[in-house]
C-alpha cells in the first residue's frame, strides 16, 4: 500500500529559549493538522520521535501530544527512539500502521530540547548512541569518533579537507536563505578551511564548522493512504522507505565506507524503480562533513574514495547535477536529534511540491530523497518522496 505525506509543520531550528519539548510538540500537532485540513478526532495513532536519554527530565512523552487537543484522548500514542534517526523511526512506525490497515491518518511529531544543557554534557549523552564497550573513552563524543573516521579515510584516499571545507561552506550557504535553520550565517569557503578563534579544531581534522549545532526544534507530518491522500488538498507519495541496521561495534567494520547506507539507498532505488540519476535533490545526514562527503558514494553518486568530486566539481551545489542539503543540512539548519528525521522528509516533501521557501527550494523539483542515520551508519533510513497532488 503506497502511504502519503498529507502535511506538515516545521518550527525554527535553535536555540529557543522561550520552548521546551512540550511547547514545542503542541507547535507543531496543531500546525501540521492545520496544514492537512485534519481535525484531530480524524488522527487513529500518534508517533512521537524523542531521543531524550536524559536532555529533558520528563523522560515520558508520547502522551505530550494528547494536550494539543483533547480529542486525541484514549487514542494510541507511542514513544518511538533510534538515535539521530528517531524521527525517521518513527515515521516508518506510522507508515507500518496504515500498511497493516489499522487506521487511515497518523500524526507523526519529532522533537528535542537541547540547548539549555552545557554542550560537554549534550556530547556525553549523544556518545550513549555508540558501543559503550569499545567507543566510550573516544575523546569529543562524536566529534572524536567522526575523526577518527576522517582520519582512516584520509590514510586510504588522501587529505580531503579542501572538501570538508566546500561541504561546510555550501551547507552554510544553503542554510542562509532558509528562515528554519539554526545557523543562517554564509561564511565561505576560506573561514571554512582554516582554523581560526572562531572556528578552532575540535578533534582533528574536524574543526568546528564540520560540526552540526546543539539545537532545539520540532517537526511533525501527517500519514494516510494514496486513496485518502487524493482527496486531500496535497499528497506527497513514498516511492520508497527503505530501513537497514548495520553493526554497533565500529570494530566489526571498514570504517571508510558507509556499507549500511549504500544497502539502505540500493533498497530504497530497487523499490521506487529509480536510479541516484533521477533524482532532483537529496536531504542527507551531515551530522559531521565527512559524513556527507562519505554518502556522496554511499547514495551512488561517485565511486568508493571518490565522493571529493561531487563537491569539488559543484555536483552537490544547488545549482549541480544532484542539489545535496539545500536546506543546510545538519550543519547549518540544526539537529535537534529526534526532530531531524522528520524535519528532513518535510523539507524533502516541500521541494516535491514546489514549497519550500523561495531561497532553498531546488527548480523543478518533483523526486526528493533523503538519508538519515543513527550512530555511525548503524542505523540507515532512505526514502524517496514524489508529489502525486
């Protein structure tokens, strides 16, 4: 059965001072039924993606969602969590709902409050999403870990931060002309490239615009049947949802290839019938530079130890071959951890439909996938979104 996106809500990534998730998750219920012409007695069960693992005290949340509106009273709601692919997690939970006929919509909400905690602290609950046994003494959380994989990448293929630093230049870039994104700051190749007091190395040779930000935010979507959907006002059909884990231990793995990722993005392609060739853009997992540098052959674009290309040769720029984060990615719009997911397929779902805002959105764009993983490619979720209405 085909399920669609039938609308949506996204607030600002930030620091957002005046919300917590709470706040946040009433924001957005109501603004995403708002947005499908759904009332929420119309909604059969609610997904909340919330990483937490303790960023917020109230650690038990899916019934936050019921104080939108009374009318979601006594209906199912469920607490979903997969690492930095919790939102997409959940997403997947609401799709396997409306395949198994149990209902017709699902409201899907993914959320964090982040920044009101000292970063060192945020790192050392993040670092909980690695295997503790081998990878809990890594210095700088993930930051260390990601280098650590630059650096066996660099041993194999060379030196690449010329395209880390084009990476973080274009998704600034991007993300300056995206009134949703934390950071909105163009800074340009140069500031990018060299180490400086503002932007110093944090675990070499990751410096500190290779780094997504410590964000708050929330974003939620709204899941029904194609035949529903074309009832509707909008309907964003799932070509594909593709999901596959990969192992935990970082020892049990060649390091220098996302061998999950590929696997999830050659599923998601055998199941929409497409190729990496025919799509119009890409939403992709930047949590860290060389994350996106490595996915560029994860998703097909360039052969292993090649992804330097699509950056350097401007594939991956809006105006490219293959426009990749034209939002800006992680490291530009934010990653609140259990909102992202679900923050990438509402921007994916508004380039489909030729509505994201003017600045990002991508010409012509009508085939949209995206990337989103848990811990270091252990967790890897593509889908692939086509507007149907």
């Amino acid at each position: 059965m085909t399920v669609c996106i039938v609308g949506w809500a996204h607030t600002k990534f930030g620091k957002l001072e005046n919300e917590d998730a709470e706040s946040l998750i009433k924001k957005v219920t109501q603004e995403s039924l708002d947005d499908a012409g759904l009332a929420a007695s119309d909604i059969d069960a609610v997904y909340l993606g919330h990483y937490n693992n303790g960023l917020s005290t109230q650690d038990f949340t899916s019934s936050l969602v019921l104080q939108a509106d009374k009318a979601f009273r006594f209906k199912p709601a469920t607490r979903v969590e997969n690492a930095c692919a919790t939102g997409s997690a959940a997403i997947h939970q609401g799709i396997n709902f409306i395949r198994a006929r149990q209902g017709r919509f699902v409201l899907v909400v993914g959320v964090e409050k982040m920044s009101h905690l000292p970063s060192a602290e945020v790192a050392n609950i993040l670092q909980r999403a690695c295997y503790m046994k081998e990878e809990a003494t890594i210095e700088g959380g993930f930051a260390g870990i990601f280098a650590g994989i630059a650096q066996a990448y660099f041993r194999r293929h060379g030196d690449q931060s010329d395209a880390l630093a084009r990476i973080a230049a274009k998704n600034h870039r991007n993300g300056a002309s995206n009134p949703l994104a934390h950071l909105q700051k163009d800074l340009g190749y140069d500031f990018c490239r060299n180490v400086s007091e503002k932007n110093p190395m944090v675990a070499p040779p990751l410096k500190r615009t290779d780094c997504s930000p410590i964000s708050d935010g929330a974003a939620a979507v709204v899941l029904c049947d194609l035949d529903t959907a074309l009832t509707l006002q909008k309907a964003v059909a799932f070509r594909a949802a593709a999901h596959v884990n990969d192992f935990l231990p970082m020892s049990l793995r060649d390091m220098t290839f996302l061998e999950g990722a590929k696997m999830a993005w050659q599923k998601a392609y055998s199941e929409a019938g497409v190729s990496v060739k025919d799509l119009d853009l890409v939403e992709t997992h930047d949590c860290f530079t060389m994350a996106e540098l490595m996915e560029y052959e994860a998703m097909g674009l360039t052969p292993r130890g090649e992804g330097a290309r699509a950056i350097l040769e401007g594939w991956t720029e809006k105006g490219g071959v293959l426009p990749v984060n034209p939002s800006g990615g992680l490291k530009s719009k934010g990653h609140p951890i259990g909102a992202t997911g679900v923050s990438m397929h509402v921007l994916a779902a508004m380039q489909a439909t030729g509505s994201a805002p003017a600045g990002i959105q991508v010409k012509d764009a009508s085939l949209a996938g995206l990337f989103n993983m848990g811990g270091a490619a252990v967790v890897n979720y593509v889908s692939i979104l086509e507007a149907v209405r």
